[in-house]
C-alpha cells in the first residue's frame, strides 16, 4: 500500500519560514520523481517544485529563491523548504511521487497559512 505522509505545516508570520516532510513507503523512492503543490481555496492546483532522483530540480517562477526541494532517498523523505513566506503562500500543499506518464501518489496534504 503506497502512502505518502505530509508534515510540517502550520501558521506563520509573513517573512517566516516553514520546512514541509513528504514521507513516502510502498513504492521504490528511488525511481520516482517527486513534487510539491499547493492549492489556495478558489484556485487550481499548481506545481510548486519538482526534484528527480538524481537531484534536479524545477521550481515554479513565484517561489524560486525563496524555497528549496530536497530529497533524502535512505529516509524515502523529500522536503519543501519554505523562507521569506508571503501571504499568497497560503495553500494547502500536497506531495506527489510520480512514475513515468501515468504512475501517480498523491499526499493527503498539510495546510500552510501565512498571517499576521
């Protein structure tokens, strides 16, 4: 059974930081590409950064500089770290382990609010 366990959320003041766990089990870390993504209420979900096994990584154009992807393929964990949070950072954010075109693991997902 494949799980994916996010951590790490919570409330933060604006320019506060935040580090985000993707605990993975069920499936051969190693293999897959693994993501992070947010949603904000009223929008669609989007892509915030990616990291291949190898450790490449892609991030999206509104939080590069500020947040960093990782990977620890021995803990099968992959990390979001989160500096310099705006409020249009809040956002549930879920992990995501991909495999190929058309293998995908979602999280159950861990809401981030940044507030005063």
């Amino acid at each position: 059974q494949v799980q994916l366990v996010e951590s790490g959320g919570g409330l933060v003041q604006p320019g506060g930081s935040l580090r985000l766990s993707c605990a993975a089990s069920g499936i051969n870390f190693n293999d897959y590409m693994m993501g992070w993504y947010r949603q904000a209420p009223g929008k669609r979900r989007e892509l915030v950064a990616s990291i291949i096994s190898g450790g490449s990584t892609d991030y999206a154009g509104s939080v590069k500089g500020r947040f960093t992807i990782s990977r620890d393929n021995a803990k099968n964990t992959v990390y979001l770290q989160m500096n310099s949070l705006k409020p249009e950072d809040t956002a549930v954010y879920y992990c995501k382990a991909s495999l190929w075109s058309n293998i995908a693991y979602w999280g159950q997902g861990t809401q981030v609010t940044v507030a005063s």
